[in-house]
C-alpha cells in the first residue's frame, strides 16, 4: 500500500502564530513516518506559504518573518522536513514537492501572473489530506477550511460553519444557549459603539453584569487579549486592549465573584458524528486566571488529570462537552473548557476550541493519553476522521 500523503499547515498570521509552530513540530516529530508521507507547510506572519526547507526554518524560529521568541519557546524539537521543495516566491502560487502523477487532491491559491505561466503539476501541493494545525484568526476560524472545501482536500477539525461559530464566543455561546447548555451571564458589545461613547458603553456593561467580570476579544484563542476587570477603574483598559484584536468584545461575569475564584475544568472530544469525550482535567493557573503567559510562558501552572470531580460531576462535564460539540456543527477534535462555581459546584460551559494546543505536553493530547489513546494514536485517529469525513461529503449530490 502506498502512504498516505499528509500535509502539516501551520504557523498564520494570527497572534497565535508561536503556538501553531510548536504544535506542528511536536506533530511532525510523532506521527508515525511508516504510515504517512510528511509535507510541511508553512504560513509566515505576512502571509507567505513556504514548504520544505524553508518550512523546517519557520518552526526553527529563523526564517526571518518569525520573532525571536519562537526559537527560545520551540521545546518540541527539530521536525522531520521533506526535501526538494522549492519556495513560494513573494505573489505567486505555492511551489510544491515535484509529484506529479499523484492521484491526489491540490491546493494552488491566489496564482498571479508569472505562477500561472508554470505547468499545473509544478503549482500544486498534491496531498491526500491537509492536517492544520493553524491556531485563531485565519485558521481556526473557517478561512482556511474553506479554501480547502473549495480546492476539495479532505483535512482534519471541523469543516467551515464548525470552525466559524466555534471561534466567534458570541455566535458560539448563543448556540449553546439555544441547545440549553448552561453559560455564565455576558453581554456583547461593539468596538464602533465603544469608540463612539465609551461612558455609555461602560454604564451599559455595569447594568446588566456585576465585577469582577472578564473582557474578552469575540475571535481569538490562546486567551490573548483577554483582561480581568475588579471594578470600574479598570472595565476600559480591559475594553480597549480586547478591542486591538477585534470589532466584537465579549464580557462575561466571573463566576465564583469578588472573593472566589473558578475552577478551570477541560475535556477533549474526538470523532465525527459520534464524538467521545476523555476524561476531565482541571488546571489550576499560576497567575489569577489561566492567560496567554501562564499557558505558555510562566512556569508554575499546574495541571491535574483526571480532575478531582465526583462520578456524577465526571459524567456531567463529558456530556456537556459532547453537547457543545454538537450544538456548533463540530467535528475531529475539540476542546471544550468550563469554569466550576467552587461553592455551589454548578458547572458553567464557557467555550469550545476548534483546534486546541497540540503539543505532546498541551491539554488536549494529554486528557487522550489519560483515557488510553497516545499521542501519535491521537494523530492517526484524526486523519481517519478528516478521511472519513471527506469520503461522506462525496455522496453529496450538487445539482439536479
């Protein structure tokens, strides 16, 4: 049997771009060579797709378009590269490993001029199955699952409308609130309305919910640009730093109040029409709440698998997680996070996460290894699961 050729996307030009880097490198270090041909395929910070060697360079941290920072955070390892590929040149199409005869889908987008003056066979990435591992905006957000619906590569996570209302916390949160999943109390507001009359926005906001509450950007991950706010004093700063990464800011009432605080409890799910869940986990941050630098900078935080819940609380978040998954059209994978209330104990669905973490070390993959399924298991589940999902949208007839 031949392998079965999988492309790695990763890196973005969203702020998540560091994440997305170490995620596909520990991806690339694991799955099994035997099994899969690997071609990696790299997005820089401006948008540029590179491949092979200069794939390998992005998760390097030295490919010029990536910070610094990326090779100092870069823990997982030097990845696998396939070689021979040459690179996409500033406007033109993606130049791909030479393989021609494969019968295998292609991805060629955005060809200028000098691209289409080339022979089809060298434009396209010829692949069986795209595995993305891009984190946020431009990646987990429906964009390029739709380029790739459109190009007709089967490709692992959840399909268009899945990743769209998965990444937006208030198209998401109002669809769990149509399936009856219990959320914590939030209001939604516009970065115009904020910029136009911010005393009315902050009076609007004081009205319907009590502090401390969290400030979040509607479409991002990772917790960038998310702010705890105590009081009033501090309700704009939160305001206006969500606002620098989108035009939607979600503010959410803490749940536990002034004196207590949440406990953050997360569960994965994998499979397609019949999603399981894994065993919870819960994460106890170092800093007040679990923010982008104690995730992935701050050392301290600390993670417990299984979380210390009853049996009936266990069973409760997984059939919560399962119905969150469900309730946006999900698929693959996700992760599906909650907050606790640590007096009552009432669980409180806070959001799902469309393509989480997926580092050997990240929640996600370790919740798995906890239920019995390891990390390079975890892998090949999923491009079944991105292989079979393709083989069904197949039976979709188009026209009359």
């Amino acid at each position: 049997m031949k392998k079965l050729r999988v492309g790695i996307l990763f890196g973005g030009r969203s702020g998540e771009h560091e994440v997305s880097l170490l995620s596909a490198a520990s991806v690339l270090k694991a799955i099994d060579k035997n099994k899969y041909e690997v071609v990696p395929i790299g997005i820089t910070k401006e948008g540029r797709w590179v491949t092979s060697g200069d794939a390998e360079k992005l998760l390097r941290g030295d490919a010029g378009e990536s910070p610094a920072s990326t090779q100092a955070h870069l823990r997982a390892g030097d990845p696998e590269a396939t070689p021979g590929a040459a690179v996409l040149a500033s406007g033109e199409a993606i130049v791909v490993p030479p393989e021609p005869a494969r019968h295998s889908g292609s991805l060629t987008p955005f060809q200028s001029d000098a691209a289409l003056a080339r022979r089809a066979s060298d434009r396209a990435i010829n692949v069986d199955i795209i595995f993305p591992v891009l984190h946020g905006t431009f990646g987990e957000d429906g964009t390029i699952q739709g380029l790739l619906e459109l190009a007709d590569l089967a490709y692992v996570g959840a399909g268009v409308l899945g990743s769209a209302a998965g990444m937006d916390k208030d198209i998401m949160k109002s669809l769990f609130r149509a399936a009856g999943l219990p959320i914590v109390k939030h209001v939604t507001i516009l970065r115009g309305a904020w910029e136009a009359t911010p005393k009315k926005v902050e009076k609007f906001v004081e009205s319907k919910l009590k502090y401390p509450v969290f400030v979040k950007p509607a479409n991002l991950g990772s917790s960038v640009g998310i702010s705890k706010a105590r009081n009033s004093k501090e309700l704009g700063p939160a305001i206006y730093e969500a606002a620098k990464f989108d035009r939607k800011i979600v503010i959410e009432q803490g749940v536990g109040g002034k004196k207590k605080k949440a406990r953050e409890i997360e569960c994965s799910v994998l499979g397609n029409d019949s999603p399981q869940a894994s065993v919870p986990g819960e994460i106890v941050p170092c800093k007040e709440f679990y923010d982008y630098n104690a995730k992935y900078l701050d050392e301290g935080s600390e993670l417990i698998i299984p979380a210390k819940l009853t049996k009936a609380e266990t069973k409760k978040v997984q059939q919560l997680a399962v119905s969150a998954f469900q309730a946006v059209d999900c698929s693959g994978l996700a992760r599906v996070d909650f907050l606790m209330d640590p007096t009552s104990r009432k669980v409180y669905l806070n959001e799902i996460n469309t393509m989480p973490g997926f580092t050997s070390i990240s929640m996600y993959p370790k919740l798995w290894a906890a239920s019995g399924v390891t990390y390079p298991e975890l892998i090949e589940r999923l491009i079944g699961l991105g292989m079979e999902r393709h083989a069904d949208k197949k039976k979709n007839q188009y026209s009359r």
